[in-house]
C-alpha cells in the first residue's frame, strides 16, 4: 500500500516537480486567485526558484511560469512527483 506524503510549495527546493493536492483551509482566500492562475488538484508544476527567505516562489505550470508571493504559496499543499509517480499517473492501457 503506497502512501502520498504532502508537504507545502515553500518548503520543496528549485528543480524539484510537484503535483497540486488541495489548499490549506487558513488560507482559504487565495483558493480563488489560485484557481484562476491554473492552479487546480492533480496539476503538475516545477519549482524554478525560491527568493531568499522564502518570500517569493516562482514555479513553472501549464507552460508558463508563476511568482508566488510567500502567502499565496503557503495555501497550497502539494506533493513531490518522482518518476516512479509521474509514470504511473501518465501510463495508460
């Protein structure tokens, strides 16, 4: 039985790959702007960079890349992509 570990967007390192899980309910506020920004559950995005401090995340998603302020990336709840999970989510029958 495989078990998915969630983390937030502010705490994954650039170059990594994640996978949008759900929004942190302190932060319900932003879940709209996130919505409208592409941000949905099961988008995948890459981390580009982090700002010095947290404050600024910008990640890549949809083909297009996104500066996330330090608020509107702590809202979101996401999980690490490996390649083992990227194939499994992308192979089909």
């Amino acid at each position: 039985m495989s078990t998915i570990t969630t983390t937030y967007l502010r705490d994954m390192p650039a170059g990594t790959t994640g996978r949008l899980v759900g929004y942190d309910k302190a932060f319900g506020g932003y879940r709209g702007k996130l919505v409208s920004l592409g941000l949905t559950p099961g988008t995948e995005f890459t981390v580009i960079r982090v700002g010095f401090g947290g404050d600024l995340v910008e990640i890549q998603v949809r083909g297009v890349n996104l500066s996330l302020p330090k608020q509107e990336a702590d809202a979101l709840v996401v999980e690490e992509v490996t390649a083992e999970k990227s194939f499994i989510y992308t192979q089909t029958s």
